[in-house]
DNA sequence: CCTTGACCCTCCCATGATGGGAAGGTTTAC
DNA sequence: GTAAACCTTCCCATCATGGGAGGGTCAAGG
C-alpha cells in the first residue's frame, strides 16, 4: 500500500503522514526497492486513530500519549480519563475566551446603527479604554 | 518617547509595534540621530486600539481595514459593522466546533470508568469509526 | 572621563499543524 | 516508448508572537 492510499483510507494527507513520522509520532514505515513507502491495514488503523484525536482537538503531543495508552495493554483507564479531562478544561477554556470576545463585539454592533453615517460605538469601543465589568 | 515606553503604555510589545510597522499596520515612526524609534500620544492610541481589537480576536487584516475606516472621518458605520458581524459569525464557527469537540469527549469520558483498569471507552472511540449522528 | 546597566538596533530562528511547490525518480497503462 | 499518475526530498509559507545573539547608545554615578 503506497502513501497515497494509505492517505485516502486513513484521511490523513500523505504529507501529514510523511509529517508524522519525522517527528516520532509513527514509525518509519518499511520501504520498496525504489524508496517508496509501504504500509499495512494496521497503519491505516494507526492513522484514523490520530486523525479523530486530532478533530477532537488534541494536540499532537497529547496524541502521542495516547497512542502510548492505547498500545499499552497495561494501562489504567485513569491515565486516559485524565488526559481526557485535562483537554475538556483546556477547551472550555479557549470557549470562554472565544464566548467573552463574542460578547463584547456582540454588544458593541448592537450599538451601531449600521447606516451611512460616520458615527460608530463600534470604532469608539476600540479607541476608548474597555470599562470597567 | 522610545519603543519600550510606548510598549509599556499601550500593552503592545516592542517585538510587536517593530512587527507591525514592518509589515505596514503601522507607519514608520521617526527616528533620533542614533536610530532610536520615536513615538507620541497618539501613536499610544493607536497601538491601544490594535490591542484592543486583537484582545477581541481580529485577525491583522481585519485590523487593518478597521484602522482605515477609523482613520477616515467620512466613513459609514454600516461598513464598521459588517466587519464585525463577519467576525461574530467567525468566532461562532469557531465556538460551535471548539464545542461540539467538547460534547463528544465529555460523552467518552463520561463511559469511562477511571481506574486501574485498562478498559477504555475514550480509546475505543478512537479507535474506532464515529457513530453516526 | 569612564564604567555600568538599561536601553535600543537588526537579523535569524522557533512555535504548531498544515499545505504548496520545485526538481527529479518510478510505475503503470496504453 | 511515452504519458500520466505516482512517489521522493527539500524548501518555503501561513499566523502572531517571542527568544536570543551581536552590537550600538544613553544616563547616572564614581
């Protein structure tokens, strides 16, 4: 299986999967005659897991422990729940900071009347100093 | 008034107010016979307003477009706030992913049992194809 | 006058995840 | 035998920001 197919059955590009493997994150795969890399259904697996850790917002370096749990037959089931955790407090908190951000512009465009006049809360928002909450 | 005051005084960094200025956000500033960068009052203002709409999420382009219609007396609000209703829907694109993310890791972690055992539902949803909506 | 410390200057490099593209080799199908 | 569709490595770009090296400047105190 060359690196394309493998990027089409695992929805990670052939330059993200190049990608990975010069920085650890998967083996170096075995190699034709000719250089061209090989892969197997397993790595296809390997791939689909990192691609759903990344649409689930994990960094690649927590993907990297991850991928350590889940080839770890040993591991506790806490250790995983505590990765988890870690990364649901890590997005409510880029949430609350995208949600205030939302509020405040939110605020400020109800203010503006939005017609052709110069007049703008908006612009005066940004230029004044932010009140106090 | 040199670079690190007008840093100081306007919450920008230095590193920030050179990149700005090599990138055109800002003008030049005028210089001391030995190169030292000079800023006045009103450069502080406009560093503050950068800041602002940066701490509001706005991308430099956005900035800039912004900084133009600040800077030009004849504006139309309307054009004010078409910028920030783009960018109210921009940051609810992001909110409703950051979130959507959120509410599948809370489901796996919720089946979880977070012990010592190795079990794992996280894992398995990893590894496995998402469910079907 | 000279030193010291706190400034300032420019230039290069790094981040994180991803993509674009160039220059060149390989394989496959016609 | 050739053209298309692969593959390879290497470099560069994104976006906003910071770190740091190597070197010049300025002000205060001895």
């Amino acid at each position: 299986m060359n690196i394309g197919e493998t990027a089409t059955a695992s929805g990670v590009s052939a330059k993200m999967i190049r990608h990975y493997e010069s920085i650890g994150l998967i083996q170096t795969s075995s190699r034709t005659l000719a250089g061209y890399r090989q892969y197997h259904e397993r790595d296809v697996h390997l791939l689909r897991f990192i691609r759903r850790a990344r649409d689930l917002g994990f960094a690649l370096e927590q993907i990297r422990q991850l991928l350590s749990l889940w080839s770890d037959p040993g591991r506790a089931s806490a250790d995983v729940k505590r990765l988890a955790e870690a990364h649901i407090a890590d997005l409510d908190a880029r949430i609350d900071a995208l949600s205030e951000m939302r509020a405040t512009l939110v605020t400020l465009a109800r203010a503006c009347h939005g017609d052709h006049r110069p007049d703008c809360p908006i612009l005066q928002g940004l230029a004044e100093p932010a009140r106090a909450p």
